[in-house]
C-alpha cells in the first residue's frame, strides 16, 4: 500500500508563502530538479473554483515552446480545458519573459529563455468550471469536495512521449480534507502532499479526490490492494449498505478470475456523489473518477441507475488502458487521437462493465435483463442507423460526445457503448454455441487483456489483433462478422446475441423497474415504442422517432407538452390517455408550446403504451444467463 489517507494539519499559507516555501525546497534537491519538472499545485481555494500552481520547467537559452494538454486519454477528444487556463507568468534567472500564444494552435506558448538560465518558473491559474458537461472540463469542485486533474495547470516541452518526462508534483488541499490517488505519495509535511517522482503519462492519468467528508473502503484482502474511496456533499451520503460493499469486494474478485492478471501496483476507485459535479466516469490505469448523484449509495432508484459505472470504469485497467488500439495510444497529449477502434475499447467494456456488474451482484440478473431490453429497444427503433453505419459513430465520436439531445434517435450518439453491448453478447454466445459450452468470450479476456501481472503498461493492439485472438479461442469468420456489424446501414440492431441466448425482445404495457427508475431518478418519459418520442417529466419533448405517430403528426425536439385531451400535461395524464385511446376511435389531442406559439396537434395512436421487456424464449438455452454466472464462488 503506497498512499495514504491523513487529514492534513497546518493552517492554509498564502501563494507567496508556497512558492517561497517551494523554491527552497528546489534547492535542497539539485539531483532530481535538474531532471524532473517540478509542479507545485495550491487547491486551498477549490471551493471557490480557483487553483493556483508555480512550476519549474529545465530549460536551455533559445526559443522554447510549451504546451498545454489538448487531448485528454480516456475523453477520446481535444477536450483540455485551455479556456480556463488563466494568470500565466514566465519567469528565468529572475526576470520576467514575455509570451506569445502560437497564433493557430491555441494550445501552445512561446517565450524565449534567457542567456545563463537553467530553468523557466511559470505561475498560473485554473478557474474551475461550474458547468456540468465536458467530462473532467465540467465542473468538479463544491464546498466539501474536489477531483483534480493534473492536466488543467500543466504546461510541457516537446517529448518524444510523454513517458519519459518527470514530474515532481505536489498539492496543497483545504485544512482537514482528506484525499486519494492512483500515485504514490512520498511524504507530507507542513500541509502539502509530495508525491514519488511520476511520468507526464501517469501524472495526468492519476486524478486526486479530496474532500471534507471522505470514507476510504478496503476491497481486497490481498495485494494489490484495491480501494473504494468516497468523497461526498455530506455525510450521510457515506453510508454505503453492507450489501455494496460485498458486491464491490466480489467485483474485485470476479475481474481477476476473468482477466487472470492485473496491470496496477495499487488500485483507487475514487468515487464522488454530488449533484454539483458533472456525472461521468472516467478511466485510469491504477484508479478511476466516477461522479454520480450524491444519494446514489443510500436511495435505491439512484443506485440502481448509477453504480454501473464502478465495474465499467474498473474494467477499462485492462480493456482500454493495459490493451488499447494503437491510434489511441498517441505519444504525447497534442496528437489527435483515432477513434475508429472505440467499438472495441468502449463497446466491449461496456459489455463486461454489465456482465461483471451482474456477476458481482452490483446488478440483480433481472436488472442486467431490464437494461439490456432497454438498450435493445431503443436501438432497434433508430432511423439515424439507416444514414450512418456504427463505424461512423466511433471516427466521429469526439463529435457525437458533444452532440445534443435533441434529434438523437436521427442523429445517433455514441452508440458504440451500447451498441458493443450487443455485438459482443453476439460474438460470446456464438462462442459458447460454436464450441459446445467449452469456451466464451471470457477466453479472448484472458488471452487478449491478462498477460503478465504487473505495474501499469500498455499494449497496443489493431483490428486484425482482435480478429487473431477470436480465431484463436474458436474458428470462424470473425473478420465478416465484426465488419458486417460495424458497415451495416440496415435499420434493425443486431439483437443475434440475445436471440441466440435464448431470449426476445418484447414489448407490452408495463413499465420495466429500469423504466420507472428512469422517469423517478432521471425525469425522463418513455415514450419512444408507442407514440415515437420521449420526454421530460416536465412536458418538455427530447426526441421524436421518425415514423412514428408523433413523427407523422409534426411534432419536433424543443416543444412542451402542455395538455394532453384538454388536461394539464403530467407523465400519469399521457399514460391515462393513451389508455383511453386505445377504446375509442378519436385521435389523442395535445396541446403544444413549441418556442412560445400555442399549437393543438392531434395523434392517430390507439396502440396504448409500450414498453421492453427480455422475456425466455425455452426452445433455447439460456446461454444469456450463463454469461453473466459469477466465476467465484
Ligand atoms: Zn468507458
């Protein structure tokens, strides 16, 4: 165990003060600030959404170009938040220097090192956003908490790779957080913490949760040890169920029973529940960032919709950061990045983060079923999959991150998460199939994400890797079924995988426990299988299907529901009336606000309400169940 968790002692110092306190502490050591750069970050003042940092670049005189990280792994797109990098001052051999923004890359500073300087000092700011998109650019910091990103108040020279650059970096946090990382720390004295000497690579792939009402969990018994750290807006928030904590610990112990190996020294999931932070997961070699609501662990509805992002995040150490498509692996943080390979990075962690979420029992297996119909359904009534094949999601998915809401069924999204879902239970039972039952997908994981237990390292693999290992755990055209998935333009989604498991996709008039969940935990009414749109509980419409009824009859993303049949719009008004069509010959009648003009619009619907469901189709084996069966006992 290399970190620690302590609450820190000494009172708050001023900036001056640090970087005094910084520059002696630089003396002390020429060995090492002769090499590494040094990055001495102030998060005191995280809760009013401001960080402070001084590095210390080595230098030699001439032109010297720094650079602020653009593309940020795991967020598969230019997303650095350059606009909130702010305050910056060079200085070397105690002079000020002038600098000059490059005039087209935005994410690069000139200056010129002065005669007799070894080394550049730079002084800047990060001003933390309060936004809730963008990733790890959305907001992340409240009154009692914070997660921090190396990458926000970092600038570097040119690499060859970002490997072979050292950081000696160290952070001041608010009086009495505590905190957690997938670094090492060295020591911690006066109020800031020293973390062991890192790459540029490890550094911003090791984010710090800190905060006021923290709870460190141990998972494993064993080394490596593996941790739940929780950072929360309150206390009570904390309280996660004896329940949760076996399913965590069982998480652990079913992913080493898959992979057969790990690719960490020590293990962090740094879990924040806040309604102030912006929700996503992202992945880290030794430690994941997963920020959802802050009452997931203690209200059943949120965690039934959020705690499926700990073994998604937890299975990309070794689906995406161990093994990772070589036009992702790129060897510094300004080179765009090739997303054509996220199907597999993205989609086959999405299908293992849910297997293992059932195998753990995060998931119940009727839940594993009720999300899968969920996904199933809302794919297979996708118009947008006649235009753009699931290829295109991937190459153009650090677009699609962005996309809005609106229109998204015309659209599409990122649907290779959901998508991978799919054509990775297709390739798994069609394993299970071709070999008797002797060998599945859990196979390839050994074969293709195991290898040799150790510290974090990376692998590069390309499209024909994956095809290579898929022959080798069972022979068959991999290559034509993988591409037929990925360039089909036909409408319906690839639902083999379920079919083959021995289950169907049907739909009837109750609503799924996923389904209710989505509607009380997210606000969100489906509606997409009978009327052809969904919505906010508020009335407010999100998506229409095209040929759909709510298609046909001009209804469009952005307008409200005000009434429906002369009532005052509610979720319960739209489900009654839908009831009452289904008896009678009039169309439904709605009243919609569309930016401001009142308009009635009328539905030939008499269909009644609609809803997915996976129900066992017994001429089967139900191969589905057995590949979400624990590996442990
Ligand atoms: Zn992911």
């Amino acid at each position: 165990m290399k970190r620690r968790v302590a609450p820190l002692l000494l009172s708050v110092f001023s900036f001056l003060v640090l970087a005094l306190a910084q520059g002696q502490t630089a003396l002390a050591q020429p060995a090492r600030a002769a090499q590494a750069v040094k990055l001495s970050v102030d998060a005191t003042d995280a809760p009013r959404k401001l960080f402070r940092a001084t590095e210390i670049i080595p230098a030699r005189p001439g032109p010297l170009t720094l650079y602020y990280p653009q593309w940020i792994p795991g967020e598969h797109g230019p997303t650095g938040p350059v606009i909130n990098f702010s305050g910056l001052k060079f200085t070397a051999a105690g002079k000020p220097l002038q600098w000059r923004r490059d005039a087209v890359d935005m994410y690069a500073f000139h200056i010129e090192v002065p005669q007799g300087a070894t080394s550049v000092e730079v002084a800047m700011e990060f001003l933390a956003p309060t936004y809730a998109g963008g990733f790890t650019s959305g907001s992340s910091t409240t009154s009692h908490l914070a997660v921090f990103s190396w990458n926000w108040i970092l600038l570097y020279p040119s690499v060859s790779h970002t490997d072979d650059i050292m950081f000696d970096a160290s952070l001041r946090l608010p009086a009495g957080w505590r905190y957690a990382t997938g670094l090492t720390t060295e020591r911690e004295s006066r109020g800031q913490i020293e973390f062991a000497p890192a790459s540029l690579t490890m550094l911003v792939d090791s984010p710090v949760l800190a905060g006021e009402y923290f709870r460190a969990i141990p998972l494993s018994a064993s080394k490596p040890t593996v941790e739940l750290d929780l950072a929360a807006d309150s206390a009570a928030a904390l309280e996660a169920s004896p329940q949760f904590i076996a399913a965590m610990r069982k998480l652990v112990e079913e992913a080493k029973a898959l992979f057969g190996a790990h690719h960490y020294d020590h293990y962090n999931f740094l879990f924040t529940l806040s309604d102030r932070v912006a929700h996503f997961g992202l992945e880290h070699h030794q430690s994941n960032d997963s920020r959802v609501a802050e009452r997931s662990l203690i209200d059943e509805t949120l965690g039934r919709l959020a705690l499926g992002v700990l073994p998604h995040e937890y299975t990309h150490s070794w689906i995406g950061k161990y093994r990772r498509p070589a036009g992702l692996a790129t060897s510094d943080f300004q080179k765009p990045m090739n997303d054509e390979l996220l199907w597999v990075y993205e989609g086959m962690t999405e299908y293992y983060g849910n297997v293992l979420a059932a195998r753990s029992g995060i998931w119940t297996a009727d839940e594993y079923r009720d999300e899968l119909a969920s996904v199933a359904a809302s794919l297979d009534h996708r118009p947008g999959r006649l235009w753009r094949p699931l290829i295109d999601t991937t190459i153009a998915a650090q677009l699609l991150y962005n996309a809005a809401g609106e229109w998204s069924a015309e659209r599409r999204g990122v649907d290779f998460y959901d998508e991978g879902w799919l054509i990775w239970l297709d390739a798994d039972t069609l394993i299970r199939q071709l070999t008797n039952g002797q060998r599945s997908l859990d196979d390839f994981c050994r074969r293709f994400y195991g290898g040799q237990s150790g510290s974090p390292a990376l692998k590069t693999y390309t499209f024909d890797d994956v095809v290579a290992t898929l022959n080798e755990v069972a022979p068959y055209d991999w290559r034509a079924f993988l591409n037929q998935r990925l360039y089909t333009t036909d409408f319906h989604a690839p639902l083999g995988g379920i079919e083959r498991g021995g289950w169907r996709v049907a739909y009837d008039d109750v609503r799924s426990q996923h389904i209710e969940d989505l509607e009380d935990g997210r606000e969100r009414v489906e509606m997409g299988y009978s009327l052809g749109l969904r919505l906010n509980t508020e009335g407010l419409i999100e998506d229409v299907i095209r040929g759909t009824p709510a298609y046909e009859s001009k209804l469009g993303p952005g307008m409200s529901v005000v009434a429906v049949d002369g009532k005052a719009f509610t979720p319960d008004v739209l489900r009654d009336a839908l009831k009452a069509a289904k008896s009678r010959k009039e169309s439904m009648r709605l009243l919609v606000n569309n930016e401001g003009t009142l308009i009635n619009y009328t539905l030939d619907y008499h269909g009644g309400e609609q809803y997915p469901h996976l129900l066992r189709d017994t001429s089967k084996p139900d191969l589905l169940s057995q590949t979400i069966a624990p590996l442990t006992k």
